[in-house]
C-alpha cells in the first residue's frame, strides 16, 4: 500500500495551512480592490491547447494521460492559456476589456529530488483588452500585492523585452542567433555571451551594448547608462518610456522596492513588452512574476492586448509567521452533552469552539492559542 | 547585508582561498579548517561553506548560498539556472571525446557506445554533432571503459592528457573549454546586488591582474 505522495507534491498541515490562508485572503483582496472578477477553470486542458500557445513548449514538464477518445490531456500548467481560451469563447461577444483573477493549483513536473514543487497555487490577475497605456496599473498592482505580503524587504524588478528585440532588428542579428544570444543575457552568463558575440562579427557599439546588457540593472540610476549605450532612436524610446513608467510610479507614491533590468530577457517568443518578477528575502527564486503578452490571445482567434501576473504563495510560506488565533476548548462529562452542545451553539457566534468528551463532572471552557 | 558563498571542496578549493586572501578577505578560519562545515570571514560579513560541486549548485539555487565557485563541467552537466558572472581562469581543463587509437568513433560505422561521467554533456555534444550514441554513465576511471570493451570511446575532463597517454588513448576531438565559474542565486543579485557586486569586482581584479602578468610574461 502507498502511503506516501508522489515526487514534488506536499500535504499542507497545521500552521502553513493557516499561513496560506491568510496570505491568499491578503493577496485576493488586493486583485478585488483592482474590479478584477474570479475565473475558475478545470484542471484538465488537452495539451494540444498548450500547444497551441507556446511553440516551444517544454512537453516532458506537464502531467500527461489519455481520454476515452485517446486525446492527449494535461493537468493545467499555468492559468494564462485557460483564460486566454476562455477568451476566445466564453468571452468572444462580450467589449473588452476584461478584468479576471484566479487562484489555482498549477502543475509542472520538476527536476527529481532538487527540493522543487510540482504542484504550487498560482493567485494572479489578467487584464485583457487593453494596451500599454495599462502598463502602470498592472504595475502597481502588483507592487500593492507585494506589499499585502507584510514583509520587509522585497524588490519587484522591470524589464522591457523590446528592448532586446528591437536591438536585435537594428543590428540585424540573424533569427537563428537571437534565441542564443537572449539566454545567454537573460543567465547573465557573461563568458559564453562574449565568447558567442566574439564569434558573430558585430560592429564594436554593438557589440557593447549587448555585453553590457546583462548587468544593465539597478534603480533610478540605471537610465543614464541606458540612454548612452542605446544605438538606434528606437531603444531610446523605450527607455525613455521605462523612465516616465518610473516617473509615474514615485508621483503614485511607489517609491521604494522598484529596480529595472534591461537584461531580463526570457521566454522572447511570449513577452512582447514590459515584464516583471518580484524577489523577497529568504526565497531564492522569484515569487511574483508577469508582463505583456500582446500575441498570445491572437492564437485562440481574439487579437487582444493582455498583461497580466501570478504569485505562487506556496514559496512565500516557509518566509511567513502564521497568523495567531484564539480558540476555545470545551470539556464536557458524558452526562452533560446537550448541556455542552447549547453552550458551544451561543459561543460559536464569536468563537471557534471545539467540544471534547471528558472524565470531568462539570464543563469545562479553556481558550488556547494555535 | 551578510553574504553565504559556496565553495567546492577538493581540486577548486586552494587556489579560491588564495584567490580571496589576495583580495584582502579574512580567509584564517578557511585555512585552517579542521572538522568544521561553516567558516566565518574574519574581515567582511561574509560566511563561507565547503560542498562538493553538484552541491554547490543545489545550495546556490535554493538561494541558501548567493554566490558559489564551481567547474563549468558541472554547470553543464547539471544545467545551471543561476546567473553565472564571472571566468575565475583557474581550475582549465577540457572536456575532450577520446579513444583506442583504433577506434575512432566518428568514423565507426553502427552503433556506439560512449563511456563518461558527465552523460548530459556526453549525450549533448553528439547530438550537436549529429551523431546517434549510446551514453553509458561510469563513477570513476573512465579510461578503463574502452580498454576493458565496455565503450568505443569516453567523454572526460582532460587537464593534462597523462591519464589518457597512460592508459593508451589518444584525444579525438576537443568538446569545450572549462575552468571555476562565480554563480549568483538570482534572488540573491535582485536583493542583495551591491554586495555581491562588490565581491565578484574584487575577484575580477585579481583575474585581470593575473591575465595581465601572464601577458608580460607570456
């Protein structure tokens, strides 16, 4: 007999059942504050729909089984792609722009015994519809969710993925090279990234533009460099149009826990413009993460503007305290049930009250902490 | 902010430590290590611990170490998912595909079985090359797969090449170059970038001084 879980999946018990708890109830209130509205989507999608999504999709990562009709379904790896499906069905009548959240278990099958999760709950919001112009709000958003986390230090960092695109139409680096290049700046894996320019031949400012990208990061400070270091009008737009997204943060009050980095460059077939991840202190890899997927919705059929963003609070757990609750025992000798029961009804109104049988001759109330 | 870093025990070990005294860091406690796990640095806010490399990875991605020194051969054969900023230039050595002098397995027709303790790199180079293998993964004295008939031919780190020349193996084919790498846990560089800047600074100085002498005297 199996009593024990499969390989990345974890039972939740005790405090960090109350700890989650309470940080989705933190985190949701914040994405209701925004008139975001509550999508639930099944777990199962065919994987074909995922397919359909990512032209690089990573297949040996998703959960995979058969339907009766021997179609292949995968257990849902992230809640973007169902609601972009959901878009392009449900939603196909309705005007934009549409506002959704969600909160739900997401899969992937992880590395063996790396210490990583398979199933994590994803909480996030997509605002669907609307373009740039929406950057800001997105943004803040997610600065006010990373706020709800009540801790001290964390940091959500932006980044532009036109940035590198567009560097790499002005260059005319050859579509072959690109994908390449963009991992090796996104890794900040600065020997291979100049070993691999080294290779291509390019003009020298070129050239130094991208091996300087990789450590294009930090506050304010970070947009002069930028500036200087941008070869064509069109990458100064873009940092002149990160800076005024910065303006526009401080004027909105977002002063501190923002830093850029023109070097984030992942996944570059599905971010089409700014994107962001947010870090904490103690989790060594990122808890909050999103941007703008201006092309994703285009594959379901609805050529639609999307930005949106996800926590995956089971990382932030361990880095939380558990919230302390009063609660109420109440010892009741056999004789005294319904005597017990009816005290335990009037306490319930403002209580969490739990009856335990006992040897005593009287009832017995005792508050305890959790 | 305090900074963990990783170091990998064993061929990496001395020259890192000697690395970080020449940068003026308080390396007393790593020197003079007896039993212990974790070092104090007598001079910065700086703890370091000793792991064997695939380790060294592991601590860096869960973010417990934000700096770690380790091989290139087992970043790439572990895939490595942290930002990997700087070339320490010691520790080089090549990954190379060898064989009996008889039996190069590029030319072999049929099927070929290579013998290696880094499968990933192994299985990637001739896959790279278009070629369709067998990987076998073997602990420990590689050479000894294809004298003994258990592989074609082995992929190995070579510093020297006396191992090989011993066993009577001949270099086919050089895959890549490797030597120490710095890796940062990405967490880490977002929240804590001044200090780690200041310490892969520091190291890079001494590699570029090191280059520059070698350049003199080269």
């Amino acid at each position: 007999m199996q009593i024990h879980t499969p390989l990345g999946m974890r039972d939740l018990i005790k405090d960090e059942v109350q700890k989650k708890e309470a940080l989705k109830e933190r985190v949701e209130n914040v994405f209701c504050a925004y008139g975001y509205q509550e999508v639930i989507a099944p777990t199962i999608e065919f994987l074909d729909t995922y397919q359909k999504a990512f032209s690089n999709l990573q297949v040996e990562q998703m959960y995979k089984f058969f339907d009766a009709q021997s179609q292949i379904l995968a257990l849902r790896m992230d809640m973007t792609v169902p609601i972009a499906r959901i878009c392009a069905s449900k939603y196909k009548d309705a005007l934009p722009p549409y506002r959704f959240r969600y909160c739900s278990n997401v899969f992937k099958v992880r590395e063996s015994f790396a210490g990583r999760r398979s199933e994590v709950t994803d909480c996030g919001v997509e605002l669907i519809g609307l373009d740039e112009q929406s950057d800001l709000e997105v943004i803040a958003c997610a600065l006010d969710t990373m706020a709800a986390f009540e801790m001290d230090h964390y940091t959500l960092e932006i980044g532009n993925s036109s940035f590198f695109k567009v560097a790499c139409q002005c260059a005319k680096i050859p579509e072959d090279k690109r994908e390449e290049l963009a991992q090796k700046i996104d890794q900040k894996s600065l020997v291979d990234l100049k070993a691999l320019l080294d290779s291509m031949d390019l003009d020298p400012e070129i050239c130094l533009f991208f091996e300087k990208l990789p450590l294009l990061n930090g506050e304010a400070e970070v947009f002069e460099e930028a500036w200087r270091i941008s070869f064509d009008p069109k990458l100064q737009k873009i940092v002149r149009e990160l800076q005024k997204l910065y303006d526009n943060l401080q004027t909105l009050g977002y002063m501190d826990h923002i830093s850029f980095d023109f070097g984030k460059v992942p996944h570059l077939d599905y971010y089409t413009g700014i994107l962001f991840e947010g870090f904490v202190q103690g989790v060594g890899v990122s808890v909050l993460s999103g941007g703008r997927y201006d092309s994703l919705l285009k594959k379901f059929g609805r050529d639609l503007p999307a930005c949106g963003f996800s926590v995956k609070l089971d990382y932030l757990l361990e880095s939380l305290k558990a919230p302390s609750k009063k609660v109420l025992r109440l010892y009741y000798p056999p004789n005294k049930q319904l005597e017990a029961y009816q005290k335990a009804q009037i306490l319930r109104q403002d209580h969490e009250v739990s009856l335990i049988p006992s040897e005593s001759k009287e009832i017995r109330i005792e508050e305890v902490s959790l | 902010m305090s900074l963990s870093i990783a170091l990998t025990k064993g061929r990496l070990e001395k020259k890192t430590v000697a690395m970080l005294e020449r940068m003026g860091y308080g390396t007393e406690n790593l020197k003079d290590k007896g039993r212990a796990l974790v070092f104090e640095d007598t001079k910065k806010d700086i703890r370091y611990f000793l792991v064997k490399s695939n380790d060294v990875i592991t601590y860096v991605n869960h973010g417990v170490a934000d700096i770690g020194v380790v091989g290139k051969d087992t970043l790439m054969e572990r895939g490595n998912q942290n930002y990997e900023l700087l070339d320490l230039e010691f520790g080089k050595c090549k990954f190379c595909v060898a064989s009996l002098p008889d039996q190069d397995v590029f030319q072999k027709v049929g099927h070929v079985k290579i013998g290696t303790k880094y499968p990933q790199v192994a299985r990637e180079y001739f896959l790279s090359r278009g070629i369709d293998v067998e990987v076998i993964k073997i602990d420990g004295s590689v050479e000894l797969a294809p004298i003994l008939g258990l592989a074609d031919g082995i992929v190995d780190i070579v510093e020297t090449g006396t191992t090989l020349k011993e066993n009577g193996l001949v270099i086919l084919e050089e895959v890549c170059e490797i030597s120490a790498r710095v890796i940062v846990n990405k967490a880490s560089f977002k929240l804590k970038r001044n200090e780690i800047m200041a310490v892969v600074r520091d190291l890079e100085s001494v590699v570029k001084e090191d280059a520059h002498k070698n350049g003199f005297e080269g």
